[in-house]
C-alpha cells in the first residue's frame, strides 16, 4: 500500500529522532525535513507542509525545554497534532441513523469507483445490521445498472435499476419508494458520473437530489488526482449538498496524503477510504487513528471495529472483558486467529495494530503470512487445557514445548518462534489491561479512547 510507504518514512524518522543520543536543532531538523520530503511526496499543498514545519518548531522549543523533559514524546505529539490538524476538516459527518429509511445518494465523475464504492458501503452497513438496498440512477454509462446488479447480487443486497428507462429522477425516485416500503433503512443510490465536470452532470445531480430528499450526499473522488482534489470537491459541493467525501484508491497512488489533505481544506469529511477493489477493501476513516497508523502507533479502533464485524456479537463482551483483566492466553491468540482468519484482506487488520504488519505480516506476503498463523494453530492445536489457558510464560518449559513439536510434527524451532510471538502479541494486548467494558454500541467511544 503506497500510503504504508509515507507511514514507513515517518515512522522511521521518528525512529531515527529517538535513537539520536541527544536531541538537538539538527536532530529535529532532520527528522522534520524527513517527515515534509515524505509529505510532498505524497502531493501534500507545499504551504500546508511548510505551516506544519513552522508550528512545529514553535510548539517544541528546544531551548526552553527544561532538562528532564521528555522531548521525544513532545516532539512525537506535536507531529501527531499537526498532522491531524492537516486532515481534519474541523466538520463532522452526518451519520445515518439505522431504523429509519435514510436515503443516500453518490456523486462523483466517471472511473473515480463511485459504483464499487456505493456496494461497499451497503455491505460494510449490512455487515453490522442495517438493511441496505442499491438504486443505479446512472442511465448514462453503458453497462452501470449491470455492474450494480453484479456487484449486489454477489453482497445479497436488493436492488432496483432499469435496461429500458433513461430518466435518472424517474428511477432514483421508484427505486426509493419501492425501499421505503420495504423497509430497507439504507437507501443508497448511485448517480451518474461524466468524464469531467461539465454543467450536464450537475443539472442531472440537482434533478436527482431535488425529487429523492437525500438524507446525506456522498461525493466519492479518486485519490492519484492528490491536491488537484481541492478544486474538484469544491466544483461538487458548490453544486449539490455534499455532506460527506470517500477518496477510493488509496492503495495504488502515492497521491493520497495529498487528497486526503486536499479535501480536509475544503472543510468535507472524509468518512471512509477505499483500499483495493474488492468489497471489504474498505476503511472507516478517523483522523486520530489514521494518523496514528501513519506514525507506526497502530489503530485500535480501526481494528475494533473489524473485530465487531467478525466476533460473534456475543462473544465480544466476553473477549473485552478478559483483555481488560490482562489475562492474554494462548487461546485468546487461538480464538483471534480464527476470527482473524475471517476478516478477509488479512494485511488490512494487522496493519491496525501497532508494530504488526511490518513483521507478522508482510506486505505483499499475505498468503504466506496466512500460512503462518494456520501453522500456529496446528501447533497450538496440540496444546493442553492447562497450556491454552495460562498467562504464565514461564509454563511454557523445554520438555512441554517439546511434546508440543512432536503432536503436532513441527520442529521445537518452530513452537519457540510461535510462543515468541505470543510474547510480542501479549505485550501489545497488554495495553487493553484496565479499559471499561463497553456497553452495547459503545465500542468506537472505547477505541477512540484508546487512541488519545
Ligand atoms: P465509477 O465509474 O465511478 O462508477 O467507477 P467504478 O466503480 O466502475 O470503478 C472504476 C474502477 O476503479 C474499477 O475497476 C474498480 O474496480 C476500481 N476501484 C474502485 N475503488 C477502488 C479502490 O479503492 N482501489 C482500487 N485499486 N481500485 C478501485
């Protein structure tokens, strides 16, 4: 993922900064001239970068940073602060309300993913309880009701469309009617996108918007455009009441810090990333946790909140309540590799946790990281009860690890490299010791927490 290369160059500057013995001018001005080649390069506005250099340097006065400070945290929160500041678009997002029929309708310009963006969302919704349906609006692209159908066919989400009619408004409205009826609590639908903006689209836009009432419009773009995003987000919002922005591709263009940084400027929030064309290569995005993934600090409820998507709603409770105990066993790892195993795209959640991805799970080594964790549960599969649930390393003797090799016919080298990375795992876990137990839906103000 070519935003986990702008994360990996800050990361290691910051890395850089906290080996330097003592922390100087030119330590702090390596690291931050790092952090703003890195910037650029993902097409971030010159000024934003050059205002961020500045504040920073304003915040972290070396001179006046007594002895005994902690300057690398300082100058570690100050980045983080600044870089928030850079994508926070100072606005929530409305957010639809599950149980009443909201309607939602896309825009955007043709190939910029809008039609796999509007499944997306209906399956990320359907995934955690909403009834979604689709509509395609979009008369004027050959072959986008076929698409729609596909794509929603495959998610089991209904959907409405026509071959024969060529008024957007007609089906836009039909399609809403015949949802609200049907009780479908997420009305999504797709509007036609043009090549480039021109007055055509617009009018088509309003028509739409004018005769279905949407409760929220969604402005989908594509993130390789990087700042060029600032002009096309305005063009859009000064045509139609866009209230929330998706930048999709963010995996394969190095533009994207730009765009998401772009289209902060113009005061849209960005709700969610597109990761990769498949359904579930989707993120819910939230500044803090993102940039925190960006500096290699992990995000938890980035992976909280797929962990709500694939442990069982009733086990969740029960999982929180023994990571709070800071009782991480063996079969919790058990148990989270299974779910783990389910989560689709498996780089996607490791990357949310802190100093995973780089070394569990490599990119671009998926399938073999995979097979890792299959072979972790092999061995762990000849566990004893006694074994699983303990929290005790020190259990774990020779002559143990041994009969654990020869169960499951794997070498002793191999069951060590497993506990060494419970270890690790553990010791990440650990952080979770203490938190409250969430009361239903509460689980995002818990994530959100952990990550301030
Ligand atoms: P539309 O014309 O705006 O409706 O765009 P489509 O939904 O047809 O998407 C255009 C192309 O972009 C398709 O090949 C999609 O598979 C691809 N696409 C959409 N979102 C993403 C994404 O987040 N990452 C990647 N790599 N491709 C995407």
């Amino acid at each position: 993922m070519v935003l986990g290369e702008l994360g990996g160059t800050i990361s290691r500057a910051l890395q850089q900064m906290s080996n330097a013995t003592i922390i100087d001018e030119k330590v702090l001005n390596e690291c931050l001239n790092e952090i703003s080649r890195a910037l650029l390069q993902s097409d971030v506005q010159f000024k934003l970068v050059r205002d961020m250099q500045t504040n920073i340097k304003k915040i972290v006065n070396l001179d006046d940073l007594a002895a005994g400070h902690n300057k690398r945290k300082i100058i570690q929160q100050a980045i983080f602060n600044e870089l928030c500041k850079m994508l926070d678009p100072g606005k929530p997002s409305f957010t639809p309300k599950k149980g009443k029929s909201c309607v939602v309708m896309f825009v955007g310009l043709q190939g910029s993913g809008k039609t796999t963006t509007c499944t997306k969302y209906a399956y990320y919704h359907q995934k955690k309880g909403w009834k979604p349906a689709l509509v395609c609006a979009d008369t004027f692209r050959a072959g986008a009701f076929d698409q729609l159908k596909q794509n929603a066919t495959k998610a089991k989400i209904p959907f409405y469309g026509s071959y024969m009619e060529s008024d957007p408004v007609k089906i836009a409205v039909e399609g809403v009617e015949r949802f609200k009826k049907e009780n479908c609590d997420l009305i999504i639908v797709d509007t036609s996108g043009r090549h480039k903006q021109e007055a055509a689209l617009f009018e088509e836009m309003r028509q739409v918007s004018e005769a279905t009432k949407p409760d929220l419009v969604i402005f989908v773009m594509d993130s390789s455009i990087g700042q060029a995003a600032f002009d096309q987000a305005q063009a859009f919002k000064q045509s139609v009441a866009v209230g929330a922005v998706i930048v999709t591709k963010m995996d394969g263009h190095a533009k994207g810090g730009g765009a998401l940084s772009a289209v902060a400027a113009t005061k849209s929030p960005v709700i969610f990333i597109g990761t990769g064309e498949h359904m579930d290569e989707f993120e819910v995005f939230d500044v803090k946790p993102f940039v925190s993934r960006l500096l290699g600090m992990g995000d938890w409820s980035g992976f909280m909140d797929k962990i709500q998507e694939v442990v069982p709603m009733d086990q969740q409770p029960e999982l929180l309540q023994k990571l709070s105990e800071g009782n991480f066993t063996l079969r919790i790892m058990y148990e989270q590799f299974q779910n783990i195993l389910k989560m689709g795209p498996i780089g996607q959640v490791f990357s949310m946790l802190p100093g995973f991805s780089a070394e569990l799970m490599p990119k671009g080594h998926e399938k073999e990281s995979q097979a890792k964790i299959k072979r972790y549960m092999t061995m762990m599969d000849s566990m004893t009860n006694e074994e699983l649930d303990s929290s005790n390393p020190k259990l774990m003797n020779d002559s143990r690890i041994m009969r654990i090799a020869r169960g499951s016919g794997r070498a002793v080298r191999e069951v060590m490299e497993m506990l060494e990375e419970y270890k690790r795992l553990a010791k990440i876990w650990s952080k979770m010791k203490g938190l409250k137990i969430p009361k239903k839906g509460e689980m995002s103000a818990l994530s959100r927490n952990m990550n301030a």
